[in-house]
C-alpha cells in the first residue's frame, strides 16, 4: 500500500470539505467519491486504469497535511497524475486570506468565512465530467441531480472491486457515446438532457472540443464559445466554470437555489429577481464564485443540522 503526502496552502479544513460531500461509504460500493467519518475515498480513471484511493488529513487547519492512500499498485506516472488531479480538485495553491481580506467589509460573508474557516471549493476530477454533471443539475435539485449521477456512474462506468468495495469510476466520454439512449433515461435524465450529454461527449471524442485550450480563454471568451454547443446556456457555462476550472470570477446569479440562497442572507427571505442576484453577486467582484459558494454551503450545513 502507496501513501504520498500533500501540503496545500493554509488554511485548509479537510474535515469541513467532508462534511459537505454527499455520498456517505456504505461499505460496499464507492461511486466516484464518498466518505467515511474523516475519511474520503476517491474514484479515479487514469489511462482507463480506474485507481480507487483515500485521503485523509494528520495536520491542522493552519499546518495542513494531507495524505493519499492507494488501494492498488499502479504506474508512477499514474501516480502523479492523481496527486496532480487532486491538488486541482482541492485548489491546493489557492490564497484564501486574499478572499478572506476582501469580505471584509460584507458583514455577512465575513461571519460566514469565520464559520466556514479554511473551506475550499472543491471542483470535479475532470472538465468533462464537469460539463456532463451541468447538464444532470440544470433545472433539478443538488440532491437529486446526485442520485441520478451516481446511477450513471454505476450504469456506465468502468468499476473495480478490491477488499469486498466496487468502486466505480465516473464515464469517459467513449463511455457516454456508446451508452444505450434508454438507460441513460432510466438513471433519471430526460430525453432532452441525454441528447446533450451524448452530443457534448462526442464532440469531445471526435476532437470539436479541446477541454484543455478551453481552460486557458479568459471568462467571456469560454461563455461565448459554449453557448454555441447544443444543451450550453450562460448558467452552464458558469457553472463550469467554477466546478471545473476554479475561475471565481463568475458565478450563476440567475441561479434559482441561489437566488434563494441570496434572498436568506441578505433580503429578510424576500423573493429577489435574477438582476437583483447579479447586482449583489458583482459587489464581489473577481471572488463571486466562491463567496457564493461559501454561502450555499453555510446554508446547507446550518439547515442539516
């Protein structure tokens, strides 16, 4: 058994970026992500290799110390490429006192960053699964839109068992495409959004799409380019670009669960418009996307609880 040790930038609460996972370990089966007290297992496919591993934390929240365990033996380029997915997974580099300085003055985010202390945004393994989880979410609830994605993992992705654990890994594109059109729609998708995942995925393999030039355009840029590509408006385009790319610029004001999320905080719950949503979420300049995020995971946390 492999372990290799990663230190993210301070602060950094692994045990609060638990906490917000949805997937609890079951003891048998693992789809793409889950966790286990303190604990959290992690699907990976490297070169259709599918690598299943967990991580847990040894250090404190200004000291982090983060260690990945490999279930299996795998390549030592495998294993830096899943050290390097991770570390893009958890924004490892990332400055959060520079975000923590700039809210400041929003009495709000500021008591929400206190609570929230060393949370990061964690983004998908890939781009490509970003973009096919966009399409499960538009117009659904976060909880049910999970469900359904793990029964298209569990449906169609490639698995591994190891220990009495299925672990299953998240569809590649190749997956996606060659997928039967009703068992697609059987997992919860209706026949709109399977049409939009099996065009997105072949673009993808047919080379229309290079996910990685994508991540280099600057923000609108990447929106006027999506919204050419069948199922992609500007919420999806948002939307990927904070769960996959970490561009905090941006973030889906017109969103309805964060107009709601907005409308808690700062309106007394009153019913704001998609214009309102945007006028807040710009006074958070180049850092809307995770000041969103920090206040969709305070509600979520202080409503479970």
């Amino acid at each position: 058994m492999m372990e290799v040790k990663i230190k993210p930038n301070s602060p950094f609460n692994f045990n609060l970026m638990c906490r917000i996972v949805d997937n609890k370990f079951n003891g048998k089966e693992i789809y793409e992500n889950a966790i286990d007290g303190k604990n959290l297992y992690l699907v990976l496919n490297q070169d259709d290799n599918i690598i299943p591993l967990m991580i847990y934390s040894n250090g404190i929240i200004e000291k982090p110390v983060l260690y990945v365990r490999f279930w299996k033996k795998i390549s030592e380029r495998n294993v830096k490429q899943c050290i390097k997915i991770i570390e893009q997974m958890f924004d490892t580099n990332l400055n959060l006192r520079l975000f923590y300085k700039f809210v400041e003055s929003d009495r709000i985010l500021n008591n929400i960053v206190k609570r929230l202390y060393g949370l990061r945004s964690p983004s998908t393994p890939t781009l490509f699964e970003a973009f096919i989880r966009a399409f499960i979410e538009q117009q659904m609830p976060l909880m049910v839109s999970n469900k359904i994605a793990n029964r298209v993992i569990k449906n169609f992705g490639g698995s591994i068992e190891i220990g009495g654990v299925r672990y299953y890994a998240f569809p590649t594109a190749e997956q996606l495409v060659g997928a039967d059109e009703e068992r697609l729609r059987n997992c919860g998708l209706n026949r709109r959004k399977v049409q939009y995942i099996k065009n997105f995925s072949n673009l993808i393999l047919i080379g229309e799409i290079d996910l990685d030039k994508i991540s280099e355009w600057n923000t609108d840029r990447i929106i006027h380019e999506l919204i050419k590509i069948k199922g992609i408006g500007k919420w999806t385009a948002e939307y990927v670009m904070i769960r996959g790319m970490h561009k905090y610029a941006v973030t889906p004001a017109d969103d309805l669960f964060l107009r709601k999320v907005i409308s808690h905080y700062y309106f007394s719950k009153n019913k704001i418009s998609g214009d309102k949503s945007r006028e807040i979420c710009e006074k958070w300049g180049e850092w809307r996307g995770l000041a969103s995020f920090y206040l969709i995971m305070d509600y979520f946390i202080r409503n479970r609880e």
